[in-house]
C-alpha cells in the first residue's frame, strides 16, 4: 500500500482491512507492507504507532517518487521476500476490504486479478479520467485494459518478477503499464467492485494534473 499525506484516512484503512485478510488468508500468513512515499504530515508517525500495535505491519519511510514509483518498490520489496501473492490497495479508503474474498477466490484459476469499478462515488471527473487512460492505452499499445488506473489488483509474484526491473524510473503512471504488459501476457480476470470515496484529506494527483499527463502517457507507452 503506497501512502502520502494520508494522515485522515491511514489508521482506518489498516484496521478495516487487517481483519479481513486475517479471515481470509489466515493469521501470520501475510505481511501488510506500508510504503510512505515522503509525507509531510502526521502520516508516519500513524503508521508506526500502527506498526507497534500489530505484529502484520511493516512501514518503509521513503523520498517522495510518486506513487507509480512507489508502488514499483513495493513490487520489489515483495519479490525480495519471497511472497507468493501481492495485493495491491490505495490507502485513501476507496478500495473496500468486502470484494477481497472475491479476489482470493479467484486465485486458483488467474494469476492476476484486477477489480473493475462498475460504480465510483469519487466524481464524474474521475470516471471520465478513468475512460480516458483506457483509451489512451488502448491507441498507445493496441491492448485493451478495462479499467487501467484501478489501484485494486492482486497479482502472483511470477508476473512481475520480470517486469519491474524494465520500469524506467522517470515512468510516473506505473500502473497503467503494468496493466497493459499484464493484460497482454496473462489477461486479466476482473472483479466488479464498487470504489468508495475518500475517507479525508484530497487526492494527491488532481484531476487536471491527470488529464495534463495524458499525452506524455501515450508517448512513454509507445516507445516502451
């Protein structure tokens, strides 16, 4: 889970999920690995209260890169110890721990699992944000991706094992590479779920920012 200035939201979205995946995959089963991309609010200190009172939690304070970035170094750090699966969430409470199951339901016929977000209760602005990245993507790379940007996705190990080391570090919208390398090689399964609003604060890429960040989108995606 990447986390910038998430200091409204964080404490709720740990403890709201932790139980679930306790449920589901089984206690001491998992790691629940937070990545604080360079918040400059109370937001590392809340992880690490957070880290002391579960044993699950794991916090790596970082320099702000970004949050495709960010997740990148969570791939890694994933890789690096030898997870099996990697969940994928935001930490702005949109993504709803209800679906989960439904993902690990999944596991044994898909190795990778995307949710598709049939309803969002965020803005039109975002959902127009989102068609867009879809029809970029689709023009950039001739791939067809449902929902690109989804920060929703559980992914085995294997699929990424060899993509994340190919990641040029000045990539900023990771997800919607990853999405089409992984939609190409291994077609997602998707899972409908509904996306919550924030729980606090304000998105850390505002809208505007997105659409600005559409054409460089398109060119990165061509020469990759």
């Amino acid at each position: 889970m990447p986390v910038y200035n998430e200091e409204a939201s964080i404490a709720h979205v740990i403890e709201e999920w932790l139980p679930e995946i306790r449920k589901i995959v089984g206690n001491d089963q998992f790691v629940f690995c937070t990545l604080n991309d360079g918040s400059k609010d109370r937001t590392s200190a809340i992880l690490h209260e957070e880290e002391k009172k579960y044993a699950e939690i794991r916090v790596i304070d970082k320099e702000n890169t970004g949050h495709g970035q960010t997740c990148v170094r969570g791939y890694c750090e994933a890789i690096k110890n030898n997870a099996e699966w990697i969940l994928q969430i935001d930490s702005d409470g949109q993504c709803d721990p209800v679906f989960f199951k439904l993902f690990w339901k999944e596991r044994d016929k898909y190795n990778v699992i995307y949710g598709y977000r049939t309803k969002r209760e965020d803005g039109f602005s975002r959902f127009l944000i989102s068609k867009m990245v879809t029809i970029v993507t689709l023009f950039a790379t001739g791939v067809f991706v449902k929902d690109a940007n989804v920060p929703y996705r559980l992914m085995h190990a294997s699929t990424l094992r060899n993509m994340v080391e190919h990641i040029p570090e000045d990539f900023k919208l990771v997800n919607i590479l990853i999405a089409a390398m992984q939609q190409r090689q291994y077609n997602i399964k998707w899972i409908n779920i509904i996306f919550r609003d924030r729980y606090g604060g304000s998105p850390s890429v505002k809208a505007y920012s997105f659409m600005l960040e559409g054409i460089k989108l398109y060119k990165q995606l061509r020469i990759f």
